[in-house]
C-alpha cells in the first residue's frame, strides 16, 4: 500500500466541477509527473493532497489517515510543498529563507538549536548553494532561486516534497539541472516526489511514475512506455505525436507532432 | 546567519536605541519653557525646581511617553498587516482602521464628553471595535471567492473607505458643541491630544499585553510574508493566524490613534526603513521597527510644537508631509 494515495477525490470551484471521483496512487520512493492539457485541474490535484484546497468530497490519505484529519504541523513534517514560482520578500538572504523550512520543528519564537542548523547547513549543500547563503534571494537568477525553494523544502525533512511545475520559466540548461537535482534527490535520499510538469519529454525522462489527466479524471497512469504511447497523448492531449526513443537516455521521446484535426476526429467517429 | 550581519545588526539596534533616547531628551528640552540635559537629569532626580518638576512630569513626560507608544503601535500594526497582506504599502492609517478608530471615538465623545475621567480607560475599547468593524468591512470589500484577498484591491477599498469615514465624522462633529468639533478637527489631523498621565496608562496596557504576543508569532508572520501557498505547506493554520493577527493589528492602531489622533504614514514607513536596514526576518525587524515608530511620531511631534507656539502644528500634519512622497515613491517603485 502506498504512503500517499486520493480516494474519490471530487474537487471544485464554487459550481464548476474541476475533478470527480479521482483515485489517485503515489508510488513509495519513486519520481511521479502528473502530465495534462491546461485546464485538466492537474494542479488542482496537487494543491488539495497539499491540504491548499478543501476537496468538495473524498479524501487524501498519508500514512492511512486522512490529512483533514490530522494536524497541519505534522503533516508538513511529512510532506512538502512547493506552490509555482514563490516570491521572497525583498532583503532576505537564502540562509534565512531556507531556515524557515524548520518551521513544523519550531515552537513559539523558533530559535535554530543545533539540529535545525545541521540540517540547514545540508539543504543548502545538497542543492549548490553553500556558498550563496549570505546574498539575497532578489539578487538570484531564476535557476539558482529555484534551487533555494528546493533547499526549503528539503530543510523540512520530508519524505515527500510535491512540486507544481518545478521548470517553468527557466532555461534548458536550468530545466534539466532542476530535474538532475530531484532525480539526485530521490536515488540518493529515497525521496518521493511528485511534479506537475508540462514538458512531456521531461516527464519521461525523469519520472518512474507517469500520471496522465484529462478534465479532471486519469487517463492513463504507468511508465514512461506504457503512458508516452500515440493513443494514450491522442486522447489526452488531442495530438497526433510521433513516439521515439531517447538514444542517450533509452526513454520514450515525443520527436514531433501535430494536432489532431477536426475533420480527422469526424472520420474517426464515422469509422 | 554570519557574524557579520549579526554583528550590523547589533549595531543597527544599538544606534536606534541611541536615536531613540536623543529624541527623548531633545522633545523634553524643547518647548514652551525650555531645559537643558542637564536640568532634565536633576529633575528626573527629583532635584529640580517645582516649576520645573511641574513642566517635566506633569506636562511632557506623559505626552512623550504617549507618543512614544502610539509610535510604537502603529509601527508595528503596520508592520503585521503588511505581512499578512504581503503588500508593503498597507499602513492602518491608509486602510482606514484609524479612521473607523477615530468614528468611535467621536461617538466616545459624543457620550462622555472630551475631558478625561474614569471613562478614559474603556475609550481605546470603544476605539478598537471602530476598527474592527472597519478592518471586517475591508477585508469582506476586498475578499473573492477562490482568489483571497487582491492586495491592490484591499487598498483601494481602505482608502475609498477611509474617506467616507473621515467625512461621517466631520458631518457628525458638525452636529455638536464647537468646541468638541474643534475636538475632531484636530484629532483628525493627528493632534497628539492625550497629554495627560491616564492616556499613558490607558494605552500601556495594550502594548505590554499584545507586543509580547506578535513577537512569540515572529516565525508565522516569516512564513506569512512569503506565499499563503508555502505557508500551508509548511504547516501554519493560515486562516486562524491571519485572523488573530488581523485582530491584533486592528487593536494596536486603534488604542494608539484612540488617544493620539489620527496619524497615518508611521505604520508605513517604520517598518519599511526597519526592513531595508534589518532584512525582513520579523525576529531582529519587529524590534526596529518599533523603535523607529517611536523616533518618528517623537519627532514630529517636536517638530510641531516647535514651529507653531503654542498651539503647534499637528504631529500627524509633520508625518504626512515625510509619509506622503514616500508613500507615493513606494508606489512608483512598485
């Protein structure tokens, strides 16, 4: 049995249904991408196992309780949570920021004793940037800021870190050398982690795990062969994409495609 | 956090500190009657004349020491709701707290009449539900369904509010006695009006009982400043803790302005000078922020007294000719 898993998730925004009935399985130590067209409530998913979004009805379990049953500051020794694209407030330094991370360990003023500490000093080299603790987070490019929210997240000590769209608004380079870290992150710490990620070709390199999401439900969930397949991105993505493999990495790639047109779609349907 | 900015960071609260007790003596000296250090000390040694002990300790002392807290409440009120609103340009002045404050306090006045008695000590209760109320109308304004509360909108409805409360109070005090319109002009301005030694201990209460508190939630309001998001993550009850820090905010503004008069701009600024000396981490900030609020409204209220004898200028006219480009500097950089 998993760690972390959704029972009849129905999730929505005032009338509008964003997702029913979702049963949803978080595989213990390995990398999941949840994948899906805009609008498929993918992150929507994400934020209500992060307890951010009250589902309607259904539930998320942790651990074979129910996390609207327990309490916040235990869960979030257990799971971490990086929403899209953070702002820190001007003026504070990565080492303070990272030092929030401790909070579910801390009681009242939250003075650092020696294990926080320890375990902030490892956050920080875990992800590079020992030698950037004392500079401001402002003065960061986008890649290096990114690594700073990692670091947080890992100064939380969870087993579990869930990321909405860990590669958005950066560079190739600073792309992979997030998903390098996660990657790193999970092999090496047996880390569970679960991302949002739009980049298909991502997806398949780095998860073990492949969640696909159409309006609201599960299309197909597996590895990267048994999800990364012609129907399966037809259906989810409505396009008609040409499947590969990777000659460096051995794992499916999406090499081109186009879009499924609609007189295409009508013949099918007649057919 | 390395020895170097520990080190400029003691540094910064020492000098503070320092400022602090410079403008202490400078507003005790100046005045009317004036004194020098040297007199002051004697006196406050209980070696001064009778005419001099008169002016120190029934005169200045309480109004600085009043002034000296409001400065203090209001710098921190600003301070938390820039935090929980992550929005560096709220200040309770320009939400309109203090004007809901002041709207009870002419009902306050409306009922008991504007000298001090006995009834002085439940005036910054009376003040504190004008705000309260105020700060709900706000945050309900300004509140969408799935999105929170928009900072900028929050804004706009605090100051659209803060207007039309101004303007119930002017048609109400039109409706009394001239003198206690006199009153409400001047309150209005920020007229630092409780010069007496009740106003002190009417307002200390608050302080001691509600600073202790917001500085125990220092490491919420870090994890608060950050992204409402993160903050769940990391295992704050959001909703409760802005609440109770709300409620706090809304207190501290409203007991200070309840017996300083309306005075905008001090919530805005001191923390802003605190954070870009300090950093935003609310542990060494909160402090310094105080202290400024108090270095402030001290000098301002000097400043006032100096330049228009007797009757001087209203502290909170001289902070809002400092707070208002500064104001409007923030918004540009914004």
């Amino acid at each position: 049995m998993s760690r972390l898993f959704t029972e009849d998730l129905r999730i929505a925004y005032g009338d509008q249904v964003i997702v029913k009935d979702l049963n949803m399985l978080i595989p213990d130590g390995k990398i999941t991408a949840i994948i899906g067209p805009n609008g498929c409530g993918k992150s929507t998913v994400l934020k209500t196992v992060a307890r951010i979004i009250q589902a309607k009805s259904g539930s998320v379990f942790l651990d074979g309780k129910q996390i609207s049953k327990e309490s916040t500051k235990s869960i979030a020794q257990k799971m971490a949570i990086l929403p899209q694209s953070p702002d820190a407030p001007e003026g504070l330094t990565i080492g303070e920021l990272v030092s929030y991370g401790r909070f579910p360990y801390q009681r009242g003023m939250g003075k650092l004793n020696d294990k926080d500490r320890n375990v902030i000093e490892w956050a920080l080299k875990a992800t590079g940037i020992s030698d950037f603790k004392d500079r401001e987070v402002d003065a960061l490019s986008g890649g290096q800021r990114q690594r700073v929210w990692i670091a947080m997240a890992l100064a939380q000590e969870t087993d579990i870190i869930l990321l909405d769209e860990p590669t958005t608004y950066l560079d190739l380079c600073h792309q992979l050398e997030v998903l390098e870290l996660l990657k790193e992150l999970n092999v090496l710490e047996n880390r569970t982690i679960v991302m949002v990620i739009h980049d298909l070709n991502h997806a398949a390199r780095f998860a073990d795990h492949l969640i696909a999401m159409r309006a609201g439900s599960i299309v197909k969930s597996g590895n990267g062969k048994e999800v990364m397949t012609k129907p399966v991105l037809r259906e989810v993505f409505n396009i008609d994409a040409e499947i590969g493999i990777d000659p460096r990495t051995k794992k499916p790639i999406c090499l081109t495609y186009d879009l499924v047109s609609s007189n295409a779609l009508a013949q099918e349907q007649i057919s | 956090m390395n020895q170097k900015k520990l080190k400029r960071t003691g540094m910064i609260i020492s000098i503070t500190a320092i400022l602090l007790l410079i403008a202490f003596i400078i507003s005790v000296a100046t005045g009317f009657a004036s004194m020098s250090p040297l007199r002051l000390v004697n006196t406050l040694l209980g070696q001064g004349t009778p005419k001099e002990e008169l002016i120190l300790f029934t005169f200045r002392l309480p109004r600085i020491l009043v002034t000296i807290l409001a400065g203090v409440g209001l710098a921190i009120s600003g301070a938390i709701l820039q935090s929980i609103t992550r929005n560096p340009l709220a200040d309770p002045g320009i939400l309109g707290i203090n004007a809901g404050a002041g709207l009870a306090v002419v009902f306050f006045v409306m009922i008991f009449g504007s000298g001090a008695g006995t009834y002085i000590y439940i005036l910054p209760l009376f003040a504190l539900c004008g705000g309260m109320i105020t700060a709900i109308i706000i945050y309900l304004l300004s509140f969408k369904k799935g999105e929170g509360i928009d900072p900028g909108r929050m804004l706009l409805v605090g100051v659209g509010l803060s207007t039309a409360i101004s303007g119930a109070i002017l048609t109400l005090a039109s409706k009394i006695a001239r003198e206690d319109y006199d009153f409400f002009a001047n309150w209005m301005a920020g007229r630092i009006w409780g010069d007496d030694w009740v106003f002190v201990l009417a307002l200390l209460p608050w302080l001691l009982l509600l600073l202790p508190l917001v500085y125990r939630k220092s490491n919420v309001l870090n994890t608060m400043s950050l992204n409402e998001n993160l903050s769940i993550g990391l295992g704050v009850k959001v909703e409760k803790e802005r609440y109770i820090l709300l409620l706090i905010a809304v207190a501290l503004a409203a007991s200070a302005v309840s017996v300083s008069g309306g005075i905008a701009f001090v919530g805005l600024m001191a923390p802003h000078i605190a954070r870009s000396l300090v950093g935003p981490r609310h542990q060494l900030y909160l402090p310094v922020a105080a202290m400024l609020g108090a270095i402030l409204l001290l000098i301002a209220d000097t400043i006032g007294r100096v330049l228009l004898d007797p009757s001087g200028i209203p502290a909170g006219v001289i902070v809002s000719i400092i707070g208002a480009p500064y104001f409007m500097y923030l918004m540009a950089k914004k």
